[in-house]
C-alpha cells in the first residue's frame, strides 16, 4: 500500500510524504509513482531553461524507516518490547562497556523515544477524530494515563546508569531522550487543548481541559527541576531553545533515516548503446570511402571530397542515433538510484526520473482528473500548459528488513519538499487592481491577489492495484498559499 500526504511546508515549497508499507508475505514488493505537473504556459517553464539538474535541485527527500506501531498504553507495560529492549541495553552498557554495547544502549533510547513520539501522535490523533468530546472522555484518560505511566517507566530506568562507572557523556544520551519525551508530550497536550477549546459543551471541555493543563504543568515542573529548557517569551533564549529542539529531534531520529548515495541509472547500457550508435556511423563512413575508392581510384579530387562529406554525416549520423537510443533509455530506465540499507544491509532501492512529455502522452485518465478541477472546459488547452512527468520506482525485501531490524518494521516513509521559488519568476505583481461598482453605483478599485494553479495527478501502483491523487497548488509571486487535494 502506498499513502501520500500533502502540505504546504513553507512560503515557496510543498511536502509530500509517502508512505510505501510491505504486505509482510515474503515477497519482494514493488512501488511505482507517477506524477504528472500541469504548470501554465506563462510561468515559461520548459526544457530548455528547467531541466533535469533544475528539477532535483528543487526536490529533497528524506527517507526513513516507518515507526514501529505501538499503543501508547502498551508501550508502558513491563513486557513491551521497546521497555525490555531498553532495559537490556541499559544493564549491558554497565556491566559490558564496549563499543557494541555502547552502540546498542544509544540505538534502543532513540528507538524508545521514537516510538513514544509516534504513539502519542497517534492517540492525539484519535481523539481529533472522536465525533464528540463527551463521548472521547475516556480516550483523554487513554491520553493522559499512558504518557504519565511510559514517561515514569522510562524515568525510573534511570537509575541503573546513574553508577560510577557510566561516563557522563553516556548519561546524558538517557537526558536528552527524556528532554524530549517531555517536549512532545507538552507539545501535543497544548494542540489538544487547541482543539477542545472549539467545543460546544463547556463543562465538559472545561474537565479535559484541567487534566491535560495539569499534564503540562507537571511536565513543566519536571523540566524545569531537571534543568531542560522552558519557553520563557524572552526572545534570545527561546531561538535558541528552538534551535535546541530541533537537533534533540534530528538526534532521535536519526537510527530511522536512511542515507541515500544517489547514482545514474544505466550507465552500462547507456554505454553500449552510444558505442553501437558510432559503429553504425562508422560503418556509413568506411561503406562510402571503400566503395568511392574502389571507383575512382587511390587519390582524386572526387575522392577527397566524398570522404570529407562521409566523415560529416557520420558525427552526424552518430549524433542522431545517441540522441534515439536517450530517449528510448529514457522510456526504460530513471535518471538515479539508490540502495535502501540498513547498516550494511542492503532491503531495497529506490529509482527515479524526470522530463517534459507532450500531452498526448499523457494518460486519459490523468487528463481526466486535471480537467475535472477546471473552471472552464479545456483550460489545459486555453493556458497550454506544460506537462512534467516525475517517475519513482521503489523496491523492498520485506524478509531482509525484518532480519535486519530490531523492531517490527512495516516499510518506510519518504519526505519529499518540492521547491517553486523558479516557478514565481515570470509571475505578476501578486496583487492586482480590480475596477468595480459597489451597490450605490459608487466606482470602487480592489485589491485582489493574482493566483496561479499548479495541478498534480499522482498515480499509485503497489501489488496489483492503482489508485490516482489529485493535489493543486495556489500561488502567487509571494509563494504558496496552500495545497489541497481534490
């Protein structure tokens, strides 16, 4: 199965995140995403000036492993993987200091964090869900009672590297996974309490909303005796605690993302093709000089001059022929790979491409969706707009990377930021004069924001089935204004 989610990431980029999730039944799975770009006409974006090193200089990726799935209350309870998992690594690294423990005891406290992370976003996210928050009463208790209970699980294993013979340094990896437990916890409380504030029932908003502001000041109290950093609306010292979450969160995920060396695909095909293309012009060329020689003798005028014009067409023949066999490489292979590993291990590979196509290679299907999102029939064709087609094949060993995790892992998810800051280049001013009349008959002159659409049609293949999104960027020279999917 393969999920997609869209959001506006910044001013000039959006985010999509993929999630490619194995079927776990031994086999090897196979993930192909197309997505094609209908962009106006008057952006001029075209070959010649975006091509293939513009393109992936606008896209970044991350790819990461998927979060093992836990319930929040169940990561708390003495017989959870994730806690006895910890709790081995912590005792190794006391009484068996080596690299490879100490190794293993960083690993299983970012994976504890992690995981604690994704549960607690999931339960929040369960309860933004609940068609009424009387009837989601018990799912705060869920809320409040597994964070209170993972947190003081995870705190009180503390105590088995808190011994002289642990180094500080390896101490405060178990602080700044504590730290962290404690922001996120404080942070998805308060966009609860967001959420709640918007409830027609004050009495019972006003029950959650004391247990979850209880959370946070307890939480808060606890941070501020442990010495980890508040918000204290001082503007210096909250960048730099800002600055400071951010690398706790880069730290704690880290054991998930995977490095990518990205490389061309089909160099050695590519190769063979190119040196078939100047045989062939090789082959023109002596086939006339050969033939010229054997009627107009050794050296004459007439030969000279045919040999000269052979040895033209032949760079132009080869020419020719490397231009027909890129583009029917194009066809078959992407512009880069890369292995998907895990330590050493290699679990998958991911392979994309990109280039303009003529919308009559575009599927109908496509076109379709494009056109059920425009305000007038056959807009694509009134604005002419350019279509770009960006290919992604992804392949994963289900059984490779089940025997090289720790955890039962599901897949993996890939980020993607898709950068426009070219695309608002040849955009109007992005507010234009409107000349109107008002009721009384009174002239008026609005100011209305000039918006562009950036139309993606992404289709989805995974085990035999296809599925289609439909996504449209607003803009205007100032940036994005938002993406919604259709």
């Amino acid at each position: 199965m393969i999920s997609i989610q869209a959001k506006k990431h910044d001013n000039f980029s959006v985010e999509f995140k993929f999630g490619f999730n194995c079927t776990e039944d031994g086999k090897r799975d196979d993930f192909s995403v197309n997505a094609w770009m209908f962009v106006p006409n008057s952006l001029d974006i075209n070959p010649e000036n975006y091509g293939k090193k513009q393109f992936y200089r606008d896209i970044k990726s991350n790819v990461r492993l998927i979060t093992p799935v836990y319930l929040l209350r169940e990561i708390g309870l003495e017989s959870s993987l994730p806690l006895v998992s910890l709790k081995h690594a912590l005792e190794e690294v006391v009484y068996n200091p080596t690299q490879e423990q100490l190794d293993a005891y960083e690993y299983h406290l970012k994976m504890f964090a992690a995981i604690f992370k994704s549960s607690l976003r999931d339960q929040a996210a369960h309860i933004h869900a609940a068609r009424s928050l009387e009837s989601a009463g018990y799912l705060v208790e869920d809320f409040v009672g597994g964070a209170r209970l993972v947190l003081k699980k995870f705190r009180e294993l503390y105590r088995i590297i808190d011994v002289p013979t642990v180094s500080d340094k390896t101490r405060s990896y178990f602080r700044l996974c504590d730290e962290f437990m404690s922001h996120v916890v404080e942070l998805r409380t308060i966009r609860l309490i967001r959420h709640i504030d918007t409830s027609l029932n004050p009495e019972v908003c006003g029950k959650i909303r004391s247990d979850f502001m209880e959370l946070i000041q307890d939480e808060r109290a606890y941070k501020m005796s442990m010495e980890y950093g508040v918000i204290r609306n001082e503007p210096e010292h909250d960048r730099q605690l800002v600055f400071h979450r951010g690398m706790l969160k880069k730290f704690i995920e880290s054991e998930l993302y995977i490095r990518l060396d990205k490389k061309k695909d089909g160099v050695a095909i590519e190769q063979i093709y190119y040196s078939i293309a100047a045989g062939i012009a090789m082959i023109f060329a002596t086939a006339v000089a050969w033939h010229t020689q054997v009627r107009y003798g050794n050296i004459t005028w007439p030969l000279f001059i045919v040999l000269v014009v052979s040895y033209m067409l032949k760079d132009r023949i080869k020419d020719l022929l490397r231009y027909y066999f890129a583009h029917k490489l194009g066809n078959k292979y992407y512009d880069k790979k890369a292995s998907i590993t895990i330590g050493k291990h290699r679990i998958g590979e991911i392979k994309e491409g990109f280039d303009f196509i003529s919308e009559t290679k575009t599927p109908p299907e496509v076109k379709a969706m494009r056109e059920a999102a425009s305000s007038v029939e056959d807009e694509s064709r009134i604005f002419e707009e350019k279509v770009l087609l960006y290919r992604k094949h992804v392949t994963i060993d289900d059984v490779a990377l089940a025997a090289n995790a720790d955890y039962p892992m599901r897949g993996i998810n890939e980020i993607m930021r898709l950068h426009l800051n070219r695309f608002t280049h040849k955009m109007d001013n992005p507010v234009v004069p409107i000349d109107s009349v008002d009721t009384d008959g009174n002239l008026l002159s609005l100011k209305v924001q000039k918006l562009y659409y950036v139309n993606i049609v992404f289709q989805v293949q995974h085990d035999g089935n296809t599925k289609y999104h439909h996504f449209r960027i607003s803009m205007t020279r100032d940036g994005v204004l938002d993406i919604v999917e259709l």
